[in-house]
C-alpha cells in the first residue's frame, strides 16, 4: 500500500462505534479490577500488579512467549492465572523488593523469582547453548 494515497476518515459511523465499544470494555475492566471481594478476579490482580512494575514491562499470558499458545490465557493445575513478565536487560532490578512487593498483591500466590535460594542458575538459550549464572553464596 502506498502510505502517501492513504487517507483515514476518522468520523466514519464505525469508528465511532468502536471508540464507544473500547470505551465500554474499559469501564467494564476497570469496575472488575475495583472489585476486591472475594475472590478476587484476574482484572483486579492484574491492575495492582500494573500499579508495581515499570511502564516499560511487557506481561502476557504464561508461556504465550515461548510455546504455541497464542495470546490466550493460560491456567496451572489450580486454576490459577499465570503471567510472564519479561524485564529489560539494559535495567538492573532489586529482586528481593519485587518478589517481596508483588508477593504483597492480593490474589498472587507464587512469583517463581526464587530469589536467594541458589548460588547457580542454567539457563537454556534458543541456541541449544547454556548459560551459567553464579552469584556470592554470601548475599
């Protein structure tokens, strides 16, 4: 498509049938995420996790990074909801402070950051190569 000729109508009927509609599902969201009674729905863990990790933080669906799932939401065996949260390499993150804050969060059971439990960690890469990790058994 030539970028130059495209013209995009903004006050066509559907469009402003689907700014009400996004409108709509955000009220609806965030009602559901106001909502704390028990038990908490994913909407309201969802949006106080969001109140904790940076504005740049990319969260999908457990696995939808890695297996082919799609964007869907994927359950454990408890039916519980689980999120990849994928950190940016360029920071450095005070892990005991995440783990601790995000294990604060109503409705979050596990973070998976085991942090302070190893003096090693592997780590596949897509390469088929692994990587070691070591820190100080003294922190």
């Amino acid at each position: 498509m030539n970028t130059a000729n495209f013209h995009f109508d903004n006050h066509r009927p559907w469009w402003h049938q689907l700014n009400e509609k996004c409108q709509q599902n955000r009220e609806m969201f965030l009602s559901l995420a106001m909502d704390t009674s028990p038990p908490l729905n994913y909407y309201t863990v969802f949006h106080h996790l969001c109140q904790l990790i940076p504005k740049d933080a990319v969260i999908v669906s457990g696995g939808a990074n890695t297996m082919d799932i799609g964007r869907a939401v994927m359950l454990n065996d408890n039916s519980n909801f689980i999120l990849d949260w994928e950190f940016v390499h360029e920071k450095t993150y005070n892990w005991v402070d995440i783990n601790r804050d995000l294990l604060m969060i109503p409705g979050v059971v596990e973070t998976e950051l085991f942090v302070n439990m190893a003096t090693k960690a592997y780590f596949g890469m897509s390469d088929v190569r692994v990587r070691i990790q070591e820190r100080n058994a003294s922190i």
